[in-house]
C-alpha cells in the first residue's frame, strides 16, 4: 500500500509540474513551488526526482509517450477513411496548447541550455513523430518525400505561434487544408 502512495504522490507531482510549466514556463517555475503546489516536502521531492531536470525529464518522457500512443492509434486506426483524416487528427492533437505536444513544443525553447538531457527528450519525440507522418504519408503517396513530414511538423509548431499570438487561428487550418490537398 505504501508504494501506491509514493506512486500516486510522484505521479501527482509530475502532473501538477507540467501543468506549471505549460502555464508559466521552466525557468519561472522552481521546485519550491512545485512543492507547495503538490503538498510534499522537499526531501520528498529530491527522494522522488533528485533534481528539477529529472522532474522536467520525467514530465517529458510522459507527455511524450501519452502522444506516441495516440499518434500510433490514429496512424493504425481504420477509422478514417483517408490519409486527409489521419493527417488532421495528428495536426488537432498537436495543435492544442493544452495538449501534451505543447509542452514538448515549450521545452525546445526553453531549456536547451540549462538541461540539455530533458531537451533531448523532446528533440527525439520530433524525429520520431516526422518518421511516423513520413511512414502515414507513404501509404498512401508512393512519392512521399521526409521533407513533406518537415513541412507537417513546421506547420504544426506555426499554428501553436499562431494560438500563442491571437485569440483567433483561422490561418494554421488554412494552410493544413491547402498541404492537405496537395498530399491528398
């Protein structure tokens, strides 16, 4: 029963530190807050994750994963009828900034340089992530080139610049619609 405990309190901590970080940033939220945020004391903290970059590592690693699991279920799902559908539900799961991809998006900017291990962790989710759209693209276009899985991944980050900077997004869909046709 104990380790349920820890599980579920570590657990809650790493939830709770990427909502923070989604909200505020990396570098403008420190442990002391997520401590006060998550209720544990700080040895507890450092016994869980040993350093704030273990924390954000660790928040990576399951943001990351919660998304390959989708992406691999839209890619593999029979329920879309194209490659048009696919390639819309993997656009919408990204495309969100209080999705799971934004929290990748953010640490690519923000934490190279203080935690290169953790910054690694969203690089490789977007080398994996332009295989997986070059591989849904190549089923159904023979002549599917990686540099139209770049485009996808770019558009992707441009509509998350897009929600960032307006209240309306009406332009990322345009463009997703046009890449769209084209590949269609």
């Amino acid at each position: 029963m104990k380790n349920l405990e820890v599980s579920f309190r570590a657990t809650r901590a790493l939830y709770t530190a990427a909502d923070l970080f989604k909200q505020y940033g990396f570098n403008k939220v420190g442990v002391d807050r997520i401590v006060s945020e998550t209720k544990i004391s700080k040895a507890t903290f450092y016994n869980y994750f040993h350093s704030k970059e273990r924390l954000i590592e660790m928040c990576l690693l399951v943001q990351k994963e919660q998304l390959k699991e989708k992406v691999r279920a839209i890619s593999e799902a029979r329920q879309y009828p194209d490659l048009v559908h696919q390639l819309r539900q993997i656009y919408l799961l990204h495309a969100d900034l209080k999705g799971a991809y934004y929290l990748l998006f953010k640490a690519i900017f923000e934490i190279k340089q203080l935690y290169p291990n953790a910054y690694q962790t969203a690089i490789r989710y977007r080398r994996w992530l332009k295989n997986e759209i070059f591989w849904v693209l190549r089923e159904s276009k023979k002549r599917a080139t990686y540099e139209e899985s770049d485009i996808f991944v770019f558009m992707i980050d441009g509509a998350i610049f897009g929600l960032l900077g307006s209240s309306q997004n009406e332009e990322p869909d345009q463009l997703l619609d046009y890449f769209l046709k084209v590949n269609a």
